[in-house]
C-alpha cells in the first residue's frame, strides 16, 4: 500500500564531521539526534564507516540509549558491522557501498550478481528483527535483486537527480526522476517498501516526496548546513512543510 504520510529520517553524520574536524566533544551528534527527534523527524539515520570519519561506535550506543524515535543504521556489509548491529539490534540497518576515498556514498550497493552472500548477511538482522533496506540505483535489475533476497526495503539513490537539479542540467534531472518514479513503482509491485534518499534540498524535494509509493526521505548534509543559518528545528521544520506540500 501507498502511504499518505512521508517519513522524514534526518541523517546526523555531518554533525560528527564537524566535531571530528577538531577533536573533542563539540557539536554532539547524539545532541543533534535529539533536537531532530524534538523537531518531528520520524527516525535518525547514523552510518557508522569502517574508517569512523564521522559517526563513532560510542555515538551509537547513545543514540541507542537515549532515542525514542528508530535509528537506521547504515553500515558496509562487513563482518565487523554485522557483528556490531547484531549487538545493538537498531530498528533498521541500511547497507549501503562504502569506499574509503569517497567524500559521501557515491552510488548504488550492487545487489544484482551477489545474491546468495547478501541472503545469506541479512539473514540474522531478519531473524533478530531489524529491518533491513538496500540502498540502490533506481535500476530495475538492483530492484528486483532487493526483492528475490527477500530485503523488505530499499532506499534508492537520488543523488545524480539531485546533482542535476542543483547544476541546472533539467533534461537529466527529468531523467533521473523518470528512474526514481518508475522504480518506486515497481519496487511496490513487488512488494517491498521505497526509501528515496541522498542530496535532497528544499528546491528539489518536492517531485521526489510527490512519489506516492514512496514511503520515507532520508535526508542529512543539506539540514545540518542549512542548521548553521537557520536552527536544526527551523531547518527539520522546513523540510516536513515541503515534503507535506508535495504530497498533499
């Protein structure tokens, strides 16, 4: 089923970037976490790296004991973070690619082609409860390998639709909408839940939140800068008015 309501996850890495550029305690992530939760946010999204450039593993044992609200903890499919959410038991775990030299994640998991070992990983994150989305391209192939593995969600890429918008390119942002709407579709048929997420600002989140089989945006970077000028809950509020106008 389609869901009136959109979901907001707010993604608070970039918090932890800031304090890790110059050592210490300051700007708390898990403070931020909170102020977003106050602020109406439906879920935080946290990615702790294998090189913990930004979220470290003491962030997310506050965040698991001081949220009410779900984290989603996005993480590479690697035994060392297999091991650390199978001890935590976060509400999801969003596996997503991860290279060490990328600034940000850069593209789809490639879930097409390694079905049988990614079954086989999520399998006790199914089995303990946490519910398990991939984060992938809006290709119909990554879609229906999401699907055959039996993950029950999957978060898909926005990011060249998002760079077009910002670069003004309306032909490949035209494009890449064309994907997004049409994989969220497809992805509903067959019976998983669509996440859309990664460099959504206010200007360009309204076609995306207008998808009606989309169920949730995760959304980070643009908050925490817009947070600088505005507040994080003038910022949070922000977006919930664009998304809600998009979908009414």
């Amino acid at each position: 089923m389609t869901s009136a309501k959109l979901r907001l996850g707010v993604n608070i890495d970039h918090v932890a970037t800031v304090r890790n550029a110059r050592g210490g305690a300051s700007p708390d992530p898990v403070r931020a976490a909170l102020l977003a939760q106050q602020a109406g946010a439906d879920g935080i999204t946290a990615h702790l790296r294998e090189d913990r450039r930004h979220i470290v593993d003491d962030d997310i044992d506050r965040l698991i004991s001081s949220l009410a609200t779900p984290l989603n903890f996005e993480m590479a499919a690697t035994d060392e973070m297999q091991r650390i959410a199978l001890r935590h038991k976060p509400h999801a775990v969003c596996l997503v690619p991860e290279k060490r030299e990328e600034r940000t994640t850069e593209g789809g998991l490639e879930v097409a082609g390694q079905d049988n070992a990614l079954a086989r990983y999520i399998k006790p994150f199914v089995d303990t409860g946490s519910r398990v989305s991939l984060f992938i391209a809006a290709d119909k192939r990554q879609v229906e390998a999401a699907a055959r593995i039996g993950a029950p969600v999957i978060e898909l890429h926005a990011g060249a639709y998002a760079d077009a918008w910002a670069e003004e390119r309306w032909d490949e942002r035209d494009s890449e909408l064309s994907k997004i709407t049409d994989m969220a579709a497809y992805g509903h048929e067959l019976g998983l839940e669509v996440h859309v997420g990664h460099g959504l600002t206010y200007d360009s989140v309204g076609p995306i939140a207008a998808i009606p089989q989309v169920i949730e945006l995760n959304i980070g970077h643009f908050l925490i800068g817009e947070a600088i000028f505005r507040g994080l809950g003038p910022a949070i509020a922000e977006m919930r008015r664009c998304m809600d106008a998009a979908r009414a």
